[in-house]
C-alpha cells in the first residue's frame, strides 16, 4: 500500500467519499451534501491508496486568524495504518500560518487528536440543530 496526498478535488468520485462516510456510520451524507462541503471548503486533503479514496479531511479558514477542520474520515478497512495522521499533518502544514485551528472530534477519536497537538478547548461552545447529535456533543 503506498498512500498518496491530493489537494484537489476535481476528479473526486463522490460516490466513494459517500462510501468512507457510511463505512464509520455516517449515513446522512449523500452525494450531493459531500460534494457541497467539500466546494465550500478552503483545504482539503484526499488520500489515496493508487486510484482508491482511503480517506479525506477538510477545513475552512478566514486566512488569517481562525481556522476548523471537519471531516477527517478514513475507511474502516484503512483504519490505524498512519493515513488519518498524514491527513492531519497535511492540512495543518496547509494552514501553518494561522494562529488558531479548531476541531470538533468525534467521541473516542479524542486521544488520536491529542496526538496531533490538539488540546480540549476552556471556552468552546456549540448548537446544534439535531437533538440527537447535541445530546452527543454537548454538556
């Protein structure tokens, strides 16, 4: 296995990326939603293992000061072999000159984040429009 990085999303099989996101269960995302977040995102990062979509991450960013990355998703069948690390080190090395990056980390995920140089947040705050996912994430 021999991964490879992408910046570009222009040759993407969406249908792919819908395949990843299901594979770690999230089942809302459809094509045509993927395809959207990841237009209107500044920096993404795809991994390849030769043609096929190993995993991906995104984030969005003012520029300058703030930054967030949503998304870093990798096939169940590619997890643990380095791929969601060399996606993070990617995007953060793309977004090196801004002076905050936040994240939102799946429950459980939250070690692997650490890692990374991550650190829990003392004032971070959130809604969220889905009762569900807000009795996941928030206090």
């Amino acid at each position: 296995m021999k991964i490879s990085l992408s910046n570009c999303i222009e040759n993407v099989e969406w249908s792919r990326m819908k395949e990843i996101y299901h594979s770690v269960g999230w089942e809302s995302h459809n094509e045509e939603k993927i395809k959207k977040v990841f237009q209107s995102s500044n920096v993404v990062v795809i991994a390849y293992d030769e043609d096929n979509i190993a995993g991906f991450g995104r984030a969005l960013s003012d520029g300058v000061f703030n930054a967030a990355i949503y998304d870093v998703v990798i096939d169940k069948d590619y997890q643990n072999k380095g791929i969601g690390q060399q996606i993070i080190e990617s995007l953060l090395a793309q977004l090196k000159n801004i002076s905050c990056v936040h994240l939102v980390s799946t429950a459980g995920n939250e070690e692997f984040y650490r890692k990374a140089g991550f650190r829990k947040m003392k004032t971070g705050m959130a809604r969220y429009l889905n009762p569900s996912l807000a009795e996941e994430y928030l206090q």
